[in-house]
C-alpha cells in the first residue's frame, strides 16, 4: 500500500453523499463535506472538483450491508456508483463494510451537538470518515 498516500471517501446515499479524505503516512481521516443528489443522481461534477483538489491515489467507498453480511435496499446503488467513480476518474476503488458508520457518526457528534434534520449533512460527512478511517486502520503498515 506504499503507492497509495491519500484516500478520498464517500458514504453514499441516494440524497446526499458525505466525502472525507484520508492519508496513510499519518493514518489520519477527516471529514471533509456533503454532497446533495443532483437530480436523484450524484453530483458528478462536484465530486471531479474535490478528486482534482485533493488527487487521492484511490477511492474508498462504504458498502452497506446487514449485519448477517446479506444486502440492504442501497446495496446495489452503492456498487453502481463505485463502478462509475473508478470509469469516470480511472482510480481504484475500495468498498468497505460500513456496518454502523453512520450510527457511529450519530453517536460521535451527540457530544458535540444536537442532531436534528438541519445537520444531518453533518453525519453524513463523519460517516465518510469513520468509513475511511476503518479502511486506513485495515491498509496501513
């Protein structure tokens, strides 16, 4: 994994999509922001605006499934939109189990703040981190 030193993440969601970066050397992952759907579609262009920002050596995306390891209803989305990252920008692709993220996200910022449908964005972004995050502690020396 030495030729990756930086991540871009994504927790996608039909909505909105929370992006964070990550770097190996320091085995670091920040939130970065969220994404809204454009048209019930990513928003593509937003998305190449922050892969020409950071230039990441590969991209990880959270894989949501039940508990049991079986899909869940975005499941297919999210392997649909992992495709079309790795067509359009010709990077790697990780999917990593994101099992709980988003509830670990909720959970991190009820310390910091009241969640409410104002600042769910606010999940979202920490949801990619911690996707990110678990990821980096999985492929880093």
């Amino acid at each position: 994994m030495s030729e990756i030193r930086s991540v871009l993440g994504f927790d996608f969601g039909l909505k909105r999509i929370g992006v964070a970066t990550g770097q190996t050397i320091t085995n670091t992952a920040s939130p970065l922001t969220t994404l809204q759907s454009v048209d019930n579609n990513p928003d593509w262009e937003s998305i190449e605006q922050h892969i020409k920002q950071w230039k990441p050596d590969a991209l990880i995306v959270g894989l949501p499934t039940m508990l049991d390891g079986s899909e869940t209803e975005i499941t297919q989305a999210v392997k649909k939109f992992s495709r079309e990252l790795e067509q359009r920008f010709s990077l790697p692709v990780f999917l990593v189990d994101e099992n709980l993220s988003s509830y670990a996200a909720e959970e991190q910022l009820k310390q910091d703040m009241k969640i409410s449908k104002h600042n769910k964005h606010e999940i979202d972004k920490m949801a990619a981190a911690i996707i990110v995050q678990s990821w980096l502690n999985t492929h880093t020396d």
